[in-house]
C-alpha cells in the first residue's frame, strides 16, 4: 500500500494533472510552470501533508518501516519531523488556491526533499521503502527545484 500511496502522489497524480491542465489551456503558462505547479500540490503539498500527519499520529511505523530505528524516545522527534512536513505540506496545498505561493511552498519542500534523499543516498542497507523514499524524494526535488529556477529567471509564476 505504501508503494501505491507513494508513486500515485509523487508521479501519478501531478503528471495526470499536468497534462490535463495544459491540454485545457493550451499550455499557456509552458509545461515548466504547469509541472511545476501541479508537484508542488501533489509533491510537496498532498505527499509531505500525509506523511507528516502519519509521522505526528503514528510515529512507529516510520521509525521501524522506513528508518528502522527501535528506540522509542525517538517517537517524539519523528513526531516533531511530522509537524514539519505538516507545515511545508499546507503550504504546498493552499498553493493551488494562491499560485503565487508555489515558488516559496516549492522552495522550501524541494530543498527538504533533495537533503532528505541525499541523506537517503549515504545509508547502507536500505529496504525497499527507503528505495521509494529516495527516488520520490529527488525525483520532487528536481521538478519543483527547477520550477523554482524558471520562476526566478523568467518572472513567470
């Protein structure tokens, strides 16, 4: 379940999305900043919004499944990263309904998704969860990454 969850929000639902908007608008804004747009909803909003409600509500699983940490007073920091990924995850959410906070939404969820798959990358032993977390991780943070580059050098948005 985890695998489907994953794939459905990190390249499923924002590639659907993105063509579905540029083909009914004629790609108006250019394929960078509709991409860009729809994985900052589905990527860093939708993605970080779940996970970090599953951190903050059930900390275990993601201690024992995908760090495979057995500590219980880590419950607290895997709670607290929740949080986080809370934060950043409305953010990129209510971009959809403000578009001129995807940028910044993209900015920040981008930058904490490359770090964490850098991370990801240094650790021996991975199973197959922190596999699917590595590559949606970079896979997100090169998208809106470079959604955040275009805006900056273009002015589009």
């Amino acid at each position: 379940m985890y695998l489907v969850i994953i794939i459905t929000l990190a390249v499923i639902a924002p590639l659907v999305t993105t063509v579905v908007q540029g083909v009914t608008t004629d790609w108006d804004a250019g394929l960078v900043v509709i991409a860009g747009q729809q994985w900052v909803f589905w990527g860093v909003g939708i993605r970080l919004f779940t996970a970090g409600l599953s951190q903050a509500l059930r900390p275990q699983f993601t201690m024992k499944k995908i760090l495979r940490i057995d500590a219980p007073g880590a419950t607290q920091l895997v709670g607290e990263l929740g949080y986080a990924n809370i934060g950043m995850g409305a953010a990129g959410i209510l971009s959809y309904f403000f578009p001129d906070w995807a940028p910044a939404a993209a900015l920040a969820g981008g930058l904490f998704l490359l770090l964490a798959g850098i991370r990801h990358i240094a650790k021996p032993n991975k199973n197959a969860k922190e596999w699917i977390a590595l590559a949606t991780d970079l896979l997100i943070a090169v998208i809106v990454l470079v959604y955040v580059g275009w805006v900056l050098v273009t002015g589009a948005a």
